[in-house]
C-alpha cells in the first residue's frame, strides 16, 4: 500500500485509517509494514494521525 502524501488533514485521516485497516486485515506484508513506517516518519502530522486511529481501535 502506498497512501499518497497529503496535507489535507482528511486525508492524512483516511490514509491512517487504510493502513490501519490493512494492519487488521492480516494481509501486511514485510514491506507493507516498512511503509507504515516511512509514511509515518515522512510528517509530524502522519505520526499525529496513527496515533489516534491507534487510539480509536482501542
């Protein structure tokens, strides 16, 4: 998966909301997971957002 950047705070939210998602799922792979990180440590606001869906799950 590879969730284009964004700037729009919606869509920073629907992107975290998609790698959550294929998280859940069970299907991530290796470099799946390798790009959660990269898009994670790409913008403070990336980080920000995964960090509240993290919380939502919960």
């Amino acid at each position: 998966m590879n969730p284009a950047p964004a700037s729009d705070p919606r869509q920073v939210a629907r992107a975290a909301a998609q790698w959550l998602a294929l998280l859940e799922s069970g299907t991530a792979s290796e470099g799946d997971q390798q790009g959660l990180q990269q898009w994670r440590e790409r913008c403070a606001s990336h980080e920000q957002a995964w960090q509240k869906a993290q919380m939502l799950r919960q």
